[in-house]
C-alpha cells in the first residue's frame, strides 16, 4: 500500500490513503465517498462502451484498502451506486457476501435511488440524511437545505458530492487538475473512490489543507 498520511481532528486520527479513502484509526472504520457502482454499465447500457474492467479495478482497490488497514466496518457517505439495478451490482451482490460480517453504513446520496429492500438485502444500513458519531457528522452534501449548519460549536462534517480536485500549475502556463482531499476548519470532502468520475475545483483558503493525489502519491498543500 502506498503511503497514508495522518490527519488529526479533534483528537481523533484520519489516515489519508493515495487510494481515495480515509481510515478512521479510533472506530477502525474505512470512510469512502462516491463510489458509483454500476456507473461503467450503466453508460454500456446507453450504448457507450465503458469497459468493466473500471468497475471491477474499483472492487479491487475497495477490497485492498480494507485488508490493508484491517478495517472493522465500512461507512460510504453516499452515491454508493449510480442508477438503476444492473448486472454490476449484481457482481457488487455477490462481492458482498464475501464479507458476511463486515458493517456496512450508507448515507444516502442523490444517485443511491434503489429501493430501501436492495440496501438491506446486501446487508447496509441506511441513513437517509446523514450519521452522527461523537463529534462527526456523515452527510452527502455538505449543507443542502440550512447553510449555516457548519458552525464553530456544531460537529465537524465530512461530505463528497462535488469530487473536489485541485489545479496544479508549473512553468509558464501549463496546469495540471487532480483529485484531492479537502480538509478545513469545520469541514472535509471526501475525493470520489471510483476513478471513473470528474472534479470540481476547490479553491483552498489560508489554514485550509489540500492533498492532490498525484500518481498514486499524496502531495500536502496549505495556503
């Protein structure tokens, strides 16, 4: 595994990986955003030829980020699946059962459309909104109905959604965008897991801390 990197709040220790995802060393929880499984059929289904190794080499790195770090439980805040039921997650189905055991929590996103009963038969427990344990708070979206939920004395937010990246530039005019984890003062966002989406720009602020994933390599950035 490459390298994670430690990052610490509120007394608790995130462990960065260059694997898009963060383990929570105190719960033993691998935390993952955006997964979009189904997303390479789902554009086969419309006639445009993703090839499944996408999907699968997704799986793989799930599969790998969980051993590495020992996890004890998986928490996905949410888009865990792209769209409709088709045979990729009939794949994930199948893949799940390989980990009986394993507690799986999912806070419901804009693409997790399936119905309640898909979730619970693949062993998931669902939270609509959002997931708060101790001083943290799981939510797709970072503030969807109430901007000012994000507040000095509130808990500080984890959130994907917007697949933040990071533009790097170099000599002259060339530039370079990259997918990265977002940490600030009362909240994080979490780069999509699954390789086969786009980025927005995020534009750090000074104290707020950025790492591009570059090459399969973490790269700290801090205004």
């Amino acid at each position: 595994m490459n390298n994670p990197l430690p990052y610490i709040i509120n007394d608790q220790t995130f462990w960065v990986s260059p694997e898009r995802c963060l383990y929570w060393e105190e719960q033993r929880t691998l935390i993952v955003s955006d997964l979009h499984l189904g997303k390479s059929g789902h554009f086969r289904k419309e006639g445009i030829a993703v090839p499944q190794s996408v999907y699968k080499a997704d799986l793989q790195r799930l599969i790998a980020q969980l051993y590495d770090f020992k996890a004890e439980k998986l928490l996905i805040v949410g888009d865990m699946t792209h769209s409709r039921s088709n045979k990729e997650l009939e794949l994930f189905l199948k893949w799940r059962n390989d980990f009986p055991g394993l507690p799986f929590e999912l806070v419901r996103g804009n693409h997790d459309i399936l119905e309640d009963q898909w979730y619970r038969d693949a062993g998931i427990t669902l939270h609509e909104k959002q997931l708060q344990i101790g001083s943290f708070l799981f939510r797709h979206e970072k503030d969807p109905e109430h901007v000012n939920d994000v507040t000095e004395n509130g808990p500080y937010i984890f959130s994907g959604h917007v697949h933040p990246g990071i533009r790097l530039r170099g000599q002259g005019k060339q530039s370079l965008r990259f997918p990265c984890f977002y940490f600030g003062a009362l909240h994080a966002i979490l780069p999509a897991f699954s390789r086969f989406t786009g980025t927005y720009l995020v534009e750090p602020k000074k104290g707020e801390v950025v790492y591009a994933l570059v090459e399969n390599e973490l790269m700290r950035m801090q205004p």
